[in-house]
C-alpha cells in the first residue's frame, strides 16, 4: 500500500514522524488552511483531516465542541472534500479522513472512495467500524488503494491486535490509554508494556496518540513508535493563542 510505503520511507530519515489533526471547519477552512501550512512547514509528516459528526464518540471535549461547532457553522461533506483536495494538491504529505461510518455511508461508501482517491487522500480512520463488519469498506479500500487504518486500545488483547492488524494498511493507530481524547496520558510501565505488544502483532508503522502534547512526550515514544499523533493540543493552542502559534510549537516538538 502505498501510505505504508511513504511513512516507511519518511520514517528512515527520521526517529520519530509527526501526524497532527484537525477538525475540518473549526473554527474555519479558512484557519484550518493557515493550520496545514504551519505543520507541513514545520516538519510534520501526515495529517489526519476530521469531518466533523453529530456523534464523535472516540473524541473528548475540546474536539466534540469543535466538531459540533463546524457542523453549527454549516460546513458540509462536499466542502471538506474540496479542502482536502486542495491540501492533497498543495502540500506533499500523505493526508488522511478521519471520521464516523455514518458520514461514509450516507455518502454513498464507493462513492466515497471514489472521490477520495481522486483527490488523493491516502487512508482513512473510522473508529466506530469493526473490521468484522465492514467486508464492503475493506474490499473498497483494496480497489481504491486507500489505507483501512485500523486501531489498538490498551484493553485489546494479543489475539485481538494479530487480528485487526490482518485487516489494516498504513499504520496501525495506537490508542495510549483508555477513554477518549484529550486528557492526559500516563508513561509508565503498563504503558510501555502495551507499546511493546502493539510490536510484536504487527510490522505495519506504529502511531501513537490520545494525550500526547509536549516534546518530551515524543521523545518518550523514539525507539518504541513510528508515529507521534498530536490533536487536541494543537486544537487548544488555536483557541488560545491562534494559528500562527501552531508552527514554533510544532517545530519544538522535534
């Protein structure tokens, strides 16, 4: 697959890669391309577009509230896939869906794909579709080329993570502890202990993310992942302080 490919090529000239995030609409398109730039100028490698839904149930509150507001301001299905166009065309990393099945699947699902890989996304993410019934996502994601990003939590067992990661492509998202986004997250030795399981039952590019927001934490993950993930804090940081805060904090993450 060809985000495998990339990430792996990206990740030999590197440590450690950076994926950030962002919820398409909030708190504009218009912020949310200022965003993009200041990443990709600054060293991250992949980003991870949110289209926002109703019902982000894997998302804590500062994306929940943003992603109610983007859908408050009107934003629409279509507009997120001209975005993402644009960005695919702009900038030369990998980009990446993020969302809920129901937005693929009122869409139309190989309609979906269709588009996408016409704009040149190169995986999605969709946290609430078990691979087990997702048998027309997964044989759309093989004819499209797009990466089935799947997803290990700290309660996944070995057999389970073996078993998902048969299903996935790209990279396997690492979930660094229970709950949902946002809060901080604990580096200890149960920690590194569900790091290293997450290894060994798969050789697909680990990214890990859910509470990750400083340099430090990036560095804890050197040696044991291939991907650091950064969302909320980003998201609070252009709350707080705007967009042109997100490029020095990006380029001190490394």
């Amino acid at each position: 697959m060809q985000l495998t490919d990339d990430l792996r090529a990206a990740r030999a000239q590197k440590d450690i890669l950076l994926m950030t995030h962002l919820v398409l609409g909030y708190p504009s398109l218009d912020v949310n391309r200022e965003v993009v730039r200041q990443m990709v100028d600054n060293g991250v490698d992949c980003i991870e577009l949110q289209i926002p839904f109703s019902e982000p149930v894997a998302d804590g509150p500062v994306i929940l509230k943003a992603n109610q507001q983007a859908i408050g301001h009107g934003l629409k299905v279509r507009e997120c896939l001209t975005f993402a166009a644009e960005m695919a065309a702009t900038h030369q990393i990998p980009f990446l869906f993020m969302t809920y099945y129901n937005i693929i699947f009122k869409y139309g699902v190989e309609k979906f794909f269709k588009k996408a890989k016409e704009i040149g996304v190169k995986g999605f993410i969709v946290p609430d579709l078990p691979p087990e019934e997702g048998e027309e996502y997964l044989k759309l994601a093989t004819k499209y080329g797009i990466a089935p990003i799947m997803i290990f939590a700290p309660t996944s067992t070995d057999t389970r993570m073996r078993e998902l990661a048969g299903y996935g492509n790209g990279f396997i998202y690492c979930v660094a502890r229970r709950g949902v986004t946002g809060a901080q997250t604990t580096f200890d030795t149960a920690f590194h202990d569900y790091l290293a399981r997450c290894r060994a039952a798969t050789d697909l590019p680990l990214a890990v993310g859910f509470g990750i927001a400083s340099k430090a934490e990036v560095e804890l993950l050197k040696g044991k992942a291939d991907i650091a993930v950064i969302g909320t804090a980003t998201i609070r940081l252009v709350e707080e302080k705007g967009p042109e805060a997100v490029g020095p904090f990006i380029a001190g993450l490394r």
